[in-house]
C-alpha cells in the first residue's frame, strides 16, 4: 500500500481570511513579526500578501500595515464596479435613440404624454393648475430656490390658494438654510398649505387631484412626462404620503440626529450612502446640497475616523459602528 506524503488541502472560506490566518495576522501585527514556521499553517498570509519576509532573518516574516492590505485588496474592486458603471452609460446610450423611435412611432396615448422644453412643460402645469379643483400635491428636491423661481411658484402657489385648493408640499431640509424658501413658505402659510421637509427626497413630482402628475424625464428637466393613467398616478400619490408621513414641518426643528464621536446626522446619512457605493454627486444631489459641501462633509468624516486614504474610509466606516446609532 502506498501512501501520499502531500499535505492536506488547507480549509479555507470564500472570506480572504480563515480563522488561523486571522489569528496569525494579529499576532503578527502585535509582536512585529511572525515565525515562518506558524505561517505554514495558514498559507493564505502570504497568498494574499499581508506577510513578506524579514530582510534580516529568513526564518521570520513581518506582517504589511492593515490599511495598506486593504487598499490592496479594495482597487480591483473599485476598478471593477467603475467598469461596470462605464458599461451601463454605454449600454444607455445604446439603447436611448431606439427607445426615441418607440416614443415616435407608438400610438398617441393620453396615458403618457411627453413634454418637451421648458415653454411646453410650464403649459402643461398652468393648465392643470387652472383646471385642479381640489388638491395639489408636490415634491421640491434640492436645496433653496432662485428668487425667479420662487416668484414663479408664488404666482401659481396665490392661483392655487384664492380658489380654496389645499396644497402640500415637501422640500428637503436643507431648503430650511434658504432665506428665499422660508419667505415663500411664510408667505403660502396664509392659505391652505403645508410643507414638510425630509433629508432625502426622490425626483421632482406634482400631482393634481390625483388625476394628473408630472415628472421629471431627464437629469436636464427639458423632458417631463404627464401621467393620466389611474393606476400610475394612484401610485405616485401613495409615494407621496409614505414620505409625508416621514417628513418634518417647516416650523418644527429639523429632525437631525445629535453629533455623536463626531459625527452629524447629516454625515452619518453621507457615510451610508457612501458605503452603497454612491459618488460625491450623486449623494450631493440626493440630499439637496452642493458636491463641494457634500465632499467637506465626507473630508470631516475622514478626520474623525482616521482615514488616510478613500479606500479605506469605507472599511472605517463600517467599522466604527456609526450606522448602528439611531439616526
């Protein structure tokens, strides 16, 4: 009978590290350096380089600092899902000028009407204006308005209230920093109208007595979308009272988490999206601030955690704990 003097295939999870080799690294990391012989037992250190040899003695190995494992390990990642984002706009674009003949050729339905342009879209709200009879309701994302847009809103907001129409709306709490919108908001507080704010809102949506809504149909807001199917814009408005209920009133204080370690409610919300993978834009826009407030923020969060680098702020954040704290 013959026996095989090859050694055992080493257990080892999907995780980069089994139990052994996370003792081992630890160890290492506390005492400086590891004896080459206890790395045998756990061949994934030097599989994925958190050991390399001592320089002044080959029988022992020093472990690599943890954040610089980490970078190591998180670029291809990164590289990965920039690709695939780099994808996803190609296969877009791909896709957009047959989704344009679709909207040509397709029946003309009064379900679905595209709008186009700033002049066929503010048509549009003026006549549902005039013929709404009962309720406006509408979501404002973003931060505080230009004064043009605010006289705007006050002409049709003043059309709205001298026919007895109730009227809410809900803006995003850093609206609340607007000297502009808080006029406006006092200024509608005399007729039937409420406004609330949230931190996070979806896109911008108006919807008349829950007959007719309008959305936005590009980034750009020159295409919107008029909705007169029962069923979508039913559904829109359940989207709007879910978040109604969520939102604060403009004249209560906005409800932030205290600071903790730290860190803001407002940058607690930055941390999580940053941990879904979100870009500095897109967090800005979905919080209704500028990308430079939105990164001095993220720079703030760093500081107080202790990131020296972008890759590993995310490690940190999940790390720390400051998501499980109640917002």
């Amino acid at each position: 009978m013959v026996t095989s003097s090859a050694k055992p295939t080493h257990p080892h999870p999907a995780t980069p590290l089994c139990d052994e080799g996370s003792r081992l690294y630890a160890l290492a990391l506390s005492d400086g350096r590891l004896p080459r012989s206890k790395a045998e037992n756990a061949p994934c250190l030097l599989e994925f380089a958190l050991l390399h040899p001592d320089p002044d003695d080959a029988n022992w190995l020093r472990p690599v600092s943890p954040s610089a494992a980490l970078a190591q390990r998180l670029h291809p990642l990164e590289r990965e899902i920039q690709d695939r984002r780099r994808v996803a706009v190609e296969l877009t674009d791909v896709f957009e000028p047959f989704m344009a003949i679709t909207a040509r050729t397709e029946p003309s339905t009064h379900a679905i009407t595209v709008l186009e342009g700033d002049a066929r879209i503010n048509e549009v709200i003026e006549r549902a204006t005039a013929e709404c009879r009962t309720e406006v309701l509408t979501v404002q994302p973003g931060g505080g308005r230009s004064e043009n847009l605010l006289n705007v809103a006050i002409k049709r907001g003043q059309a709205v209230l001298d026919r007895g129409i109730t009227m809410r709306t809900l803006y995003q709490h850093t609206a609340r920093h607007s000297q502009g919108t808080l006029a406006y908001a006092a200024h509608m507080a005399q007729g039937n109208v409420e406004i609330r704010t949230l931190e996070e809102l979806i896109d911008r949506l108006m919807i008349f007595d829950r007959t007719v809504a309008l959305i936005p149909a590009r980034d750009d807001r020159q295409v919107a979308l008029e909705l007169r199917h029962p069923g979508m814009v039913e559904y829109l408005a359940k989207v709007f009272e879910q978040l109604w209920r969520r939102a604060t009133p403009l004249v209560d204080e906005a409800p932030y988490a205290p600071s903790t370690d730290g860190i803001t409610g407002v940058q607690r919300t930055i941390a999580k999206l940053l941990i879904e993978g979100h870009v500095d834009e897109a967090i800005a826009r979905r919080l209704g601030m500028n990308v430079r407030t939105c990164r001095a923020h993220i720079a703030k969060i760093a500081a107080a955690l202790g990131s020296g680098s972008r890759a590993q702020l995310g490690y940190l954040i999940a790390q720390s704990g400051i998501l499980d704290k109640d917002q």
